[in-house]
C-alpha cells in the first residue's frame, strides 16, 4: 500500500546571514496510513521545520516528499496550495487564526476555500462546525472574535479549523501545548479517535510524555535525521 506520508533524502536549512546550519539532513521517513506518530526531540531540533515540509509550505532543498503516492516537487502553484487545501490539515504552533473573523467564521474558511460550502448560512458547513465547535468545547463561543478568547480556547478553534474539511492527514505542531491537562486530554482523544475511526493519518510533535505514549509510533529527530523509530 502506499504509505501516507514518504520522505526521502530531504534536507534543509535556514540562511543566518552568511552561515546555513542544517536542520534536516537527507531525512528519510514513511508513515502508513491511519497511524498516530508522534515527533519529539529538544527544542530547536526541527520539528515544526519538518511538519512544515510534509505540509508543503516550505520546500525542501533537496529531497522528495510524497503525500498518498504525490510527489509535492511535481506540483505548482496554484496546484501545490490546492493539494494542501483537500488533503492536509494543520495544527499551529502559533494559531494563526483570522483576527478580524468570529469563531465559525475562522473554523468556516476552509470548507469556503475549497468550494464546499458557499457561505455561513449553508447548513452542510453550519452542522458540521456546530458538532466540531461542541466536541471542543467552544458551543458558547461561535460568535467570539480571536481576541477574546483564551490561549487554549484559540488553539481549539485552530483545531477545528484544521479538522473541519477532513482531511486526509493531519499536522498538529504541539496542540497542547497552551491547554490544560483535562481539555489537552480530551483534544487528544479527539485526533486519536479520528485515525482510529476516519483512518486519517496523524503526526503530532509534542514534547508531552502522556501523548507519546498513545502514539502508534514514537519519532525522534536528533541532528537532523529520525534517529529511534519505535513500532
Ligand atoms: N524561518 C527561519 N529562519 C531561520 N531559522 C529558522 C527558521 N525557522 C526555524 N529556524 C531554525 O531552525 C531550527 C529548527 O527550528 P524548528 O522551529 O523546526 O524547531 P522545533 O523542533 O520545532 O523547536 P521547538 O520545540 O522550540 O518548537 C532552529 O535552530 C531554528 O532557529
Ligand atoms: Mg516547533
């Protein structure tokens, strides 16, 4: 079968003035579909540098990144940011939500941009943000703005704004990181029980030892590589 997510030789680094020190070197990764991987590793190390590549919104220097059997190389914009749009969704370490759209609004866009759903008051996309919305925790806060609601409430709005159009994999850069303990538990029983039961592919970087440990697999990045791969 062909694997959800495969790397191959990808390399990568930032120019810091003069000096690129390398962040990934010719990495190789295969992730089957339906798994739950987490990525760990000291801070620093590269994991939103690779969740970022697997996403496609940084390219690799070198390398190939393919996503269910596409070679994201061979796309060009504007196919590479359609491809993006059907298949990923991404989990912000900074949330990146909309501050000038409420709550539905923000968890709405990506059902718009894709085409499936023409507007707010459209009932397929308003069902489906009220389930999500409720799941999460944010039943009361459809009409909220960004900035009045809290850390954790914000970065549950990412998360639903990452599930929304269901997509095949999904990239979560520590989701709860800015949660407490009970709703980081429930966020995780929530992307877990989507591979369990939507199969969708989930590679979560975390540095929490709870959520590694629900993991199918456990990746650790060290000098730039995956260097202990368990299961
Ligand atoms: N846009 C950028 N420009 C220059 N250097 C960058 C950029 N993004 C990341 N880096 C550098 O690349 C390295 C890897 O960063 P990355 O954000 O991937 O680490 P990380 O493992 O996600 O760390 P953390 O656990 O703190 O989130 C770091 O040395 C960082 O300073
Ligand atoms: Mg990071």
């Amino acid at each position: 079968m062909t694997a959800a997510i495969a790397l191959h030789r990808v390399s990568k680094s930032y120019r810091n003035g003069a000096v690129a020190p390398p962040v990934l070197r010719q990495l190789d990764l295969e992730i089957a579909t339906g798994t739950f991987a987490v990525l760990f590793g000291r801070s620093g190390s590269g994991k939103s540098t690779l969740l970022n590549i697997i996403a496609g919104i940084d390219p690799p220097d070198a390398g190939t990144v393919r996503i269910a059997g596409t070679d994201l190389g061979t796309l060009r914009e504007p196919a590479l940011t359609l491809f993006r749009r059907r298949h990923i969704g991404f989990i912000f370490q900074s949330f990146n939500l909309l501050p000038t759209l409420t709550v539905a609004e923000n968890v709405l866009l990506p059902l718009q941009l894709n085409g499936v759903v023409r507007g707010g008051a459209d009932p397929l996309g308003a069902r489906r943000i009220a389930a999500l919305l409720e799941r999460l925790g944010l039943a009361d806060r459809h009409a909220a703005f960004p900035e009045e609601l809290s850390g954790g409430e914000r970065q549950r709005v990412a998360i639903a704004r990452a599930l929304v159009h269901q997509p095949d994999v999904v990239l979560a850069d520590e989701p709860t990181g800015n949660l407490d303990l009970e709703t980081g538990r429930q966020v995780i029983t929530l992307l877990d029980d989507l591979v369990r039961d939507a199969g969708v592919t989930l590679v979560m970087a975390t540095h929490s030892h709870e959520v590694i440990g629900r993991a199918d697999r456990e990746l650790q990045i060290r000098d730039g590589r995956i260097a202990a791969v368990s299961r």
